[in-house]
C-alpha cells in the first residue's frame, strides 16, 4: 500500500473510538454529517486554483436537484461537459464532500463539470436516485447553452456508487440519437456482478467494509424491483453501443475486480475501453487529495482522459 495512505489509515484507526455501535445503527443523518466533515478535511491543500463553481438546481426525477457547475480559468465557451456523480453508497456524500474532487478534474481537464446531488437511500430509496441521475444528464444536453457546454461534448463520470450511475446512465442513454455521450469515466465503480468477484470476497476493507457494503444495499432497497437491473450494468447482456470508458480501480478496494471486468466486458462489445489499475491506492482514494501525491497524479491522467474525450 502507497505508504502515505497506509499511515494516514492507521493513525485514523488508532483516532476511532473502540465498540461503537455498527453502521447500521447509526441514523444516516449522522453518517453524513462525519464523511462530510473527514472528506473536507482531506480536500485542503490539494485544491487548484483559477476553477470557478456555481450552484444551481437541475431537473430532478421528481423535481429539481441541485448541483454545481465547476468552470476552469482557461475553458473555452463552449467546452466539453463531464455531468459528476459523487460517491457514497447511494446513502452518503454530496457536493462537498467531492468538490475538491471536481475542482480537480475541471482544472486537469480544462472542461466544465456539473456535480449532480441526486437524492440518497434511505429516504429515497431505488430508483430515486438513479432517476435523478438520469433526468439532470437528460436536462445538461438540453440547456447545453446555459452551461457554456457544448452539446456534441457531453459525458458522464462517477466514483463508487456514482460510478455506477454513470454506467447506468450510459445504457438508459445508448438508445437516444439526440443525446449521444462521448465518454462513461468509472472510479473504482460499483457494478453488481452476477457473481461475487474474488476481491468482494477476499477484501474486507480498507475505506469500504464488508459491513458497509451491506448496509448501503439493504439501505438502497432495490432487491425485488422490477428495474433492479438498472443497479448491475455489469449484467447487462448487451454492451454494445456505448460510449468510450476509462475505468479505474484500486489495488486495495473490494470493488476492483468488477471495474476490470467490466472494462474487459466492454472491450468485448466493441467499446472504446481503457483500465487503469492503481495497486498502492484504496477505495474513495480520489477525494482524499492531502493524503499522498499519488491522488493528483491519478487525478492528472483522469482529467487528460477527460480532455481527449470532450475537448
């Protein structure tokens, strides 16, 4: 493990209290508000500058959400669009806790990026959130104007859980001439593969627990749904169609052998795949940029995939 983040893990274990109650006894509300503030706090040092951001409300699928439009210094008008989803389980995070994040990936891009805060599990269980998901790219394609965005220039991008938006947006999209994506950027995503992969099985941590992978599914509700598909891309039976992908993963994350797969899966259907496997690095290693210097140079090489995708 990069060393940096080995030490930054251990330090933060010997911080935590002992006994605690388990994740799924702690009310959400509470969750969100301790990832906040430890996300912000690893996000202080290693933001760039000249990135201008602007909060403003986007459609919604039941209504608006909000979001923020994340606008680099040297962006020309109008400049490619990545629309973000921020990770979480589908329980936590939001536009805090990835704005350094974002601000990253404009700057490295010279692209604009919308963050997208779709609702959260459980007060908004499946398919809230992918609803939200799908209808704010729905709504970046149709006021591409608004957004400086070129509207032939779009992608969509997500890490973990919002990776799995992103892919889940992707195939909803495959079918629609006037809103065609460019580029599907997966961090380290979440894709529910029919079978339990061997870093799922083998990997208990660090960052993402057995025990949270499991209270983010059962908080999530979609088991039984009759579009539960929408939460497992990685079963899609036909991959074909869709838009280039860069796929990250960690060598220290239970989901990486799903993000592997699913670039080999669609390099088989004839899309335009790349895998990048970070081995030093763990699960939700973009959003920590203080920690080591490993995150912005991962960061680099994601927003340069960016620029050759929409720029």
């Amino acid at each position: 493990m990069d060393p940096l983040f080995k030490a930054h893990l251990e330090a933060q274990a010997a911080a935590a209290p002992q006994g605690g109650p388990p994740i799924s006894a702690v009310p959400p509300p509470l969750i969100r508000a301790g990832y906040q503030a430890q996300r912000k706090s690893q996000n202080i040092n290693s933001i760039p500058p000249g990135v201008e951001a602007r909060d403003l409300e986007v459609g919604g699928g039941a209504g608006p959400v909000r979001a923020r439009l994340y606008t680099p210094a040297d962006a020309p008008t109008p400049s490619g669009l990545l629309v973000y989803f921020h990770g979480g389980g589908f329980v936590i995070g939001d536009l805090e806790t990835h704005d350094g994040h974002c601000r990253r990936l404009a700057h490295h891009s010279g692209q604009r990026v919308l963050a997208v805060d779709y609702r959260l599990a459980p007060e908004h269980p499946f398919p809230a959130g992918h609803d939200d998901a799908l209808a704010a790219v729905r709504w970046a394609f149709d006021h591409a104007g608004e957004l400086g965005a070129d509207p032939r220039r779009i992608g969509v991008g997500g890490d973990s859980a919002g990776g799995n938006l992103a892919a889940s947006v992707a195939l909803d999209l495959r079918g629609d001439p006037a809103r065609q994506l460019k580029l599907q950027l997966l961090l380290y995503p979440g894709l529910w593969p029919a079978e339990e992969t061997a870093s799922r099985r083998e990997r208990d941590g660090p960052v993402l627990s057995k025990a949270a992978i499991a209270f983010f599914e059962q908080a999530l509700g979609f088991i039984g749904h009759p579009q539960a598909h929408r939460v497992a891309p990685a079963q899609a039976r036909d991959l074909s169609g869709l838009p280039r992908a860069y796929v990250v993963t960690a060598g220290y994350d239970p989901l990486e052998h799903e993000g592997r797969d699913y670039a080999a899966a669609l390099k088989a259907a004839g899309v335009a795949a790349q895998w990048v496997n970070y081995p030093d690095l763990v699960h939700a290693f973009f959003i920590m940029g203080d920690v080591s210097p490993a995150v912005g140079e991962a960061a680099r090489n994601a927003g340069a995939e960016v620029r050759a995708a929409l720029g």
